[in-house]
C-alpha cells in the first residue's frame, strides 16, 4: 500500500480562467517508465480524494493491469475544488512508480485541434513523401538484378494502393499520417481526430506505434491524389502505384481522367505511342521491363538449388529498371 498526500494552490487569476466553459482542473498520473508512451495510468486500485471528496480515478477493476492498448483519463477535479489551498491524496496497491499531478486544461474541439495540424507545405517535404513512395514500392533497390541463374522472372509494373481509411472504411478525404512512419498507410485526419475524443490515443492504424499529436502531418503525396479524386465517385478507391511514383486510378471500365498514368505531381503523363514513332515504340516494349518510360517493378521467381521453383521476398527483389522520372 502506497499513498500519497500533497496541496496545490488555485490562485485568483486560475478561478478566472476556470470561470470560462472550456477550462477545467484535472488530476493526472503516469507511470514512470511506462512502455507506452503519452498514456495516463494510475496505480492498481487508485483511491484519489480532492478535499476529502473521492474522486473516481479509473474505470476498470482496480484488480485489473493496464493492457498495452488501454487509457486511463484524468478525471476533472473541478467541481471538488476552492480558491487557495486544496488538498489532494492518492492511495493503491502497487509497488511501481507514478507520477501525480494537477493541472489547469482547456477542452479543444475537433476544428481546433484539426487547426493545430500545420498545413501540407508544412509538415513534409513532397520530396521527402515521394522518396518514401518510392522507397516502399521500390524496394529501395535502383541497381540492376545481379540474380542472373533466375530461370524465369514475372514482371509486375505497379502495385495497387487501397486509398480507404482504416478507421472509416472510405477513401481518405484529406490524407494524414504520423511523421516518423515509414510506410505509405495513412488515414482520414478528420475521421481521425474525431476518433481520438473516444480513442484517447494517437496510434498510428497502420503500424500501432503511439504518438503524439504534435507528430500528425498531411502527406503532401498521398493528399495530392485524394484531393484530385474529391469530385469522382466514392467507389473509386485503389490506385496503382509505380516504382517512380506515378499513378492511375483503378478503375476498370474508365481509363479516362484520372484513370491514366498521372506523374507524382499529379500532372498527365503523355503516353509513350502520342510523342514517339512507331517503330521506337516496338524497340521500347522489347526492352525488358521497361513500359511508358517509368521505372517496373520486377518479382523475381526462380528454382532454387533443389530445383524447386521459390519466389524471392518483394521487398528485397523489386528492381528499379530504367530511369526513375
Ligand atoms: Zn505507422
Ligand atoms: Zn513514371
């Protein structure tokens, strides 16, 4: 049993600022050292008074260990509070070492914290979003193969890359992401935020990393094309991506619009057979692995010693042929 007995002092001016509707007084905690970073956790059986007023600390069973996807919140202390001196104490069962604390918050809406999020030109360079592109579609590898034994090799020119959100479900209106992330997922910033009001947690959907909210970006690649896609219809929502970064909706029936290859800036890219001769056009297709002029992807399948046949892992076999645009 550890317990703990402190004051804190509301001055003047904090009663004014907590006369307004949108500031409150919050105790919080954190276990120190906690393995998942920006969460609150509070000891096992938390009994937390403000004034001798039991303050409900924590929703689970007091028995019960914080999981690693698991939130406590910190319980606003408002209404059990005065003017000067206040005292707090908390008292569990768990020999681990917390941190207490009280301090004066203000509630934001999900536009204003949408507004905190700096705008695309802000957050990442488009550079530095297309060399990701390019690094996870790629493979990274811009060298010739040097697997010569490979006995037969299918050649794939792009991937597909579902623009749906993993919250919602629906292609992302404005794409955003966790800055330090390294793979291309992203998710809907605004479906996102509003999530976060329950969620309590800035995870990234794709990898499960936390965060904090100082980390989320718009991805100046992946929100040029979902902004291009904003008039078109909601089931449109794979693109096929090349190993340069070009792209194309997926979309069977219509090869129009946004259906052609546009470059990573979203401008047209004019096909091959409109600006070349004919007969060049024939000696382009025999060059392996090269089609419009963008860099392939190649899938290396061969027979190893056993003569069996193996396919290699894509992310250390794609192969950059041809000059990346
Ligand atoms: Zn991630
Ligand atoms: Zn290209």
């Amino acid at each position: 049993m550890q317990s703990v007995d402190k004051t804190f002092q509301l001055t003047r001016a904090d009663k004014d600022l907590l006369s307004k509707q949108e500031y409150d007084v919050q105790a919080w905690c954190i276990l120190l050292n906690d393995k998942v970073p920006f969460r609150m956790q509070w000891p096992q059986y938390a009994d937390l008074q403000v004034n001798g007023v039991p303050v409900r600390a924590i929703n689970r069973p007091g028995s019960q260990l914080l999981g690693a996807n698991g939130r406590d919140d910190g319980p606003v202390i408002t209404p059990c509070t005065r003017d000067g001196i206040n005292k707090i104490s908390l008292s569990g069962c768990d020999a681990r070492v917390f941190c207490l604390g009280v301090r004066i918050v203000k509630r934001r809406t999900v536009q204003q914290i949408l507004n905190l999020i700096p705008k695309e030109s802000d957050g990442e360079q488009f550079e530095d979003a297309l060399a990701r592109v390019r690094r996870c579609v790629g493979g990274g590898t811009a060298v010739e193969n040097a697997d010569s034994d490979s006995d037969l090799e299918v050649v794939a020119d792009s991937i597909p890359v579902n623009l749906r959100c993993p919250m919602s479900g629906s292609r992302m209106k404005v794409a955003g992401r966790f800055k330090p992330c390294a793979h291309m997922g992203c998710f809907d910033l605004e479906v996102f935020v509003e999530m976060n009001q329950r969620s309590r947690k800035w995870q990234c959907p794709t990898c499960l990393k936390n965060y904090s909210l100082e980390n989320i970006i718009i991805d100046p690649y992946f929100n040029r094309i979902t902004s291009k896609m904003r008039n078109c219809g909601e089931d449109v929502t794979e693109i096929e991506v090349k190993p340069d970064g070009c792209w194309r909706a997926k979309a069977e029936s219509d090869r129009r619009d946004l259906g052609q290859w546009h470059f990573p800036d979203g401008t047209l890219c004019v096909p091959m057979d409109e600006v070349k001769p004919k007969s060049e056009v024939l000696k382009q297709v025999k060059q392996e692995g090269v089609s419009e002029g963008h860099a392939s992807l190649k899938l290396g399948i061969k027979k190893n010693r056993n003569r069996l046949w193996e396919v290699s892992k894509p992310e250390s076999k794609w192969v950059l042929r041809g000059s990346l645009v």
